[in-house]
C-alpha cells in the first residue's frame, strides 16, 4: 500500500535539477557546480523554456562577457589603442580555436564556459586590485565568491592565486582596502558551505563519493610518488595534450628571456599562481567522467590570455616578428595536440530519446510521475515528468556509497521498486548481478530494446547482457495486484478518507 501512495504523491517531491528527495526522503545532490545549481534554481525553474534553449543563451551570454573580459585584461596591461587590443582578442580566439576540446566543453551546456569566464574574471579583479583600481567592494566581492563556487573545487585553484595577491600586495605596502574584496569572498564562501553542508549532510558532493575521490590519500600518493600515480600521469598528458598547455613553457620562457614593466610581471605572478594548482589537478582530484581533459579547459583560457598579452607587449614594436612568434607557436600547439576530435560521450538526443520512449510507456500505462531507474540525471529529471533513480551514482548517495556491494545494490533496488528501469552499456555490465538475477526477471518485462551496438558479448564477470527498458510487472495498466489496484483508487480519489480506508 505504502508503495502504492508513495506513486500518487510523487508530484509533490522537490526536485531542481540534479537535486532531489529520493522515495526514502533522503536529500540526493550530484551536482559539481554549486553556481551551477544556484543558476537552476534562480533561473531554469522560474522561466518556461526547454533546457536546450536555456544551454544556447547560456552559451552566447557566456561567451560574449569571456571575450569582454579577455579585452579589458589586454587593454588594462598594455594601455593599447582599442584597435589593437581588438586584434589580440581576434589572436586570441585563434589560438583557443585550435583547441577542440575547448571549443566542445565551452559550448557543452555545463559549467564549462562559466568556468573561463569567472576565473579569467578573478584574475582580472586581482589584476586591477594590485595595479590601484578603485573597485566597488560590494560587486566584487560577490564576483570572487561566484568565482569560487564556479565548481565545487574552485577553492582548490583559488587559495594559491589569492595567497600571491596578498604576497604582491604586502611587498607594494599597499593599502588593506584591497584585500577586503578577497576577504568578503572567502566569508561567503565559508558560509556558503556551512549552509550546503546542514542541507546535504556533507561538504564534499555525491561527486566523489561515486568516483572514490580521497584528496588525503592522492596527496598521500603524490609526496611519495606512489606507482599508482601513473594512472593520473596518463590523465595529465591527455589535459596537457588537449589543452595547449604546451603554452605553459612557452610563457614561462617568455618571462625569463625578455625583460617586462612592473605591470606584466604582477599578471605573470598572478597568472601562474592560478596554473600551478591546475598542474596537480589530475593528481589531487583525479579523474573526470566522460572527459579526462575537461577539467584543464580553464587553463587553456588563461595561458593563452597571457601568451598573447606577452607577445603583444614584447613584440609590439616588430610586427613581422610578433606575427612569426604567433603563428609558431599555434603551429607547435597544434602539432603538440593529441585528438582532434573525438566523442565526448554523450549526445543529448540518446537520452532525448530513450526519455520520450520512457514517457510513451508510463502514458500507455497510465502511470503518473514513474519513478524510473537508470543511469542518467540530467535530461530526464529537467522537465519534471519523472522522477529518477540515478544509476549512475551521482544524485543517490546510497548507491554511490555501497557501489561495491552488490546484495545491498539488488536489496535497494527492489525496496525502491520502480516502475520503470532502463539499462544501457556500460551500466548493464556494472549492475550485471541484478540484471542477472532471477527474481529481478520475474518482476520486470522487457518492453523496449535498446538498438546500440555493445561493443562486448558478454560482461566481464560473464554476466548475459541485458539492454533496453523494462516496466514493473506489477504496475502493468491491467494488472490484477493489489499494488495497481490501490494506485487506481488513489489515481481517482486522493482524500483523507480513501487514505483512512
């Protein structure tokens, strides 16, 4: 009966994006991006648009304060006229051009392109902080925190960047005016977590729990060269690869073989103290889903501002040389590039697809609001037509948790009982035991089959492979259980006094 009510009032649970209450009443979150998530909730929810043409203005709004931004950094260290500033901008989105994966994360619809705007953003409030500006404390202090919950880890790469600003700005004497932005920043961000760690439960997001994250023990790995450490080696030079980060040596060359204004060398010190720490990224934090390189993008943008800054600044007076400087260098990126292009994994359409297909069998059964298991968050839970038991691990922490268990996993799955549990590879290797286990076949029917090629015959572990979406026998619209005789009851009257009885 519980199981049954549990259906009816499905409508009534919260849930923003990657943030929900699962069946149990326990408060999931997946999300990496805490901005990201503010962003929703301010924003996605209010206004009445598909998420796809919320992605496209996202992009075009992002993109257009990035390149706004990356014209001030290079008008505000060479003092140009705004037509050759205009030209270093046009340089410098060449030079991220080359990038592929740039280019593909910058307009994926994730936090991708918020992410090089808030931090080229933060290097330029620093930057002006340093060099005198008169800065409202108000709006950059709100900035800086927006900079630091970008994603969840934003305070990773920004302490060191802030640590140097406080360094240049104690050598300057300057006034401790200018720290107080920085300051503010850090208070709110403090307090930003405090809040999100009473909502959640913890500080650190189902994020790492799913992907085993320990920061203690990959630190632990890399003060003493742990072998294991070859696996985040392999990550590194595909982020440094797919990144141009060859651009790194490249500006560090630049600093110690030409002679630079007071100015550049407080951007060259601010600049590489918010590299430095994406360096050890891939050790630190490790791995991320569907690309390894996505989360080096950021360096991409800020090694090429200054390369172009550089060369701008050294080279202005000899244009022929500034050129030959610039194309070299882009040819060297280029050839340096490992691929150029491959598939991010995955396409939007799949599970556009297979969320329609899902919706088609939950109208056909005249089941309102399913709960559906699978893994995938994001496209199935935006529009609110279902309620989502993410297989994937990312928005269930119970699952995340106990990853490794599969008695628990098949124990959970069938408390939960949903409706509907779509399987697809991957996953149907991951949770092979419960797609193999008898009793599991006997409560659900196969009703549509996936048609993508598996690339494998069998799992690993020898498990059949099964692919495609099975509904809860059940809940079958003519079923004669007493679960779909009380759902039908609820469906046509939801009153204290049918509840009572």
């Amino acid at each position: 009966m519980m199981e049954s009510l549990r259906l009816v009032m499905q409508k009534n649970w919260i849930d923003f994006g990657f943030i929900g209450v699962n069946p149990s009443g326990e408060i999931e979150e997946g999300f990496s991006s805490p901005f990201e998530f503010l962003l929703f909730a301010l924003v996605y929810q209010t206004i009445p648009m598909h998420y796809s043409d919320f992605f496209i203005i996202q992009w075009w709004f992002t993109t257009f304060l990035f390149g706004f931004v990356i014209y001030y950094i290079f008008k505000t260290i060479l003092s140009e006229s705004d037509s050759f500033v205009l030209f270093l901008v046009f340089l410098c989105s060449v030079l991220l051009s080359i990038s592929y994966t740039f280019l593909t994360w910058h307009s994926s619809g994730m936090e991708n392109p918020w992410l090089h705007f808030f931090y080229l953003l933060c290097l330029l409030i620093l930057f002006g902080l340093v060099e005198g500006k008169e800065l409202s404390l108000a709006k950059n202090s709100i900035l800086l925190f927006f900079a630091s919950i970008v994603r969840i880890e934003s305070v990773y790469h920004l302490s060191f960047v802030f640590i140097i600003f406080f360094v240049i700005l104690y050598r300057q004497r300057s006034s401790v005016r200018k720290i107080y932005p920085v300051l503010m920043a850090i208070i709110l961000w403090v307090i930003f977590f405090v809040i999100r760690s009473l909502y959640f439960g913890k500080i650190f997001p189902n994020t790492s729990t799913a992907q085993d994250l320990s920061l203690l023990e990959n630190l632990n790995h890399l003060f003493t060269f742990n072998p294991s450490l070859i696996k985040n080696w392999e990550i590194f030079k595909i982020g440094f690869k797919q990144n141009l980060l060859l651009l790194i040596p490249i500006n560090l060359g630049l600093f110690l073989f030409f002679r630079r204004s007071n100015r550049e060398l407080n951007f060259f010190y601010l600049s590489f103290a918010f590299l430095l720490p994406g360096i050890f990224h891939p050790f630190l934090i490790g791995n991320f889903r569907l690309d390894p390189a996505r989360p080096m993008t950021w360096m991409l943008a800020i090694s090429s501002v200054l390369f172009i800054a550089s060369i701008g600044s050294i080279f202005k007076q000899k244009k022929f040389i500034f050129i030959l400087v610039f194309l070299l260098t882009c040819f060297i990126s280029y050839k340096n590039y490992k691929l150029k292009s491959y598939d991010l994994c995955c396409s939007a359409k799949i599970f556009e697809d297979r969320k329609e297909t899902i919706l088609s069998i939950s109208k056909q059964t005249e089941i309102q609001l399913p709960l559906v298991a699978i893994a995938d968050l994001d496209v199935m839970s935006f529009e609110k037509k279902l309620n989502v038991l993410d297989l994937g691990y990312l928005g269930n922490q119970f699952l995340a948790r106990n990853k490794n268990d599969s008695k628990l996993i098949k124990s959970y799955i069938s408390l939960q009982k949903p409706e509907i549990l779509e399987i697809h590879f991957p996953w149907n290797c991951v949770y092979s035991d419960l797609m193999n286990d008898r009793m599991l076949l006997k409560d659900y029917r196969l009703v549509y089959e996936n048609s993508e090629e598996i690339p494998i015959a069998r799992c690993p572990d020898g498990g059949k492979i099964h692919s495609g979406i099975y509904l809860n026998r059940s809940m079958e619209q003519n079923a004669n259980t007493l679960d779909r005789k009380i759902y039908d009851q609820f469906v046509k009257d939801l009153s204290y006094q049918q509840l009572k009885t």
